[in-house]
C-alpha cells in the first residue's frame, strides 16, 4: 500500500513537472500558474522525502 502511495505522488510530481516546462515554453506563460504549479510540485517532493 506505501509503494501505491509512492508510485502516486511520483506520477503527480512528474505530471507537474510536464505542466511547468509546458507553461514555461509557452510565448506568455502565466507567472502566477507558474508559481502555484512550482509550490504543488515542492510539497509532493517534500511528501515523498519524508516517506
């Protein structure tokens, strides 16, 4: 059940990281769904190093 738990959040992490690059690729990316993605994509990471 842990390991579904971990297999979960890295999938979410590396969804949000595929969202940021998108974003950052974009020829206006939005500064402030940037940074609420970046913030997500921080506490997934700190969720999965405290596991």
């Amino acid at each position: 059940m842990v390991q579904a738990h971990v297999d979960s959040l890295e999938n979410k992490h590396a969804s949000l990281e595929a969202l940021i690059d998108e974003e950052e690729h974009r020829p206006h990316p939005d500064d402030i769904k940037l940074h609420q993605l970046k913030k997500e994509k921080l506490r997934v990471k700190d969720v999965l190093t405290g596991l």
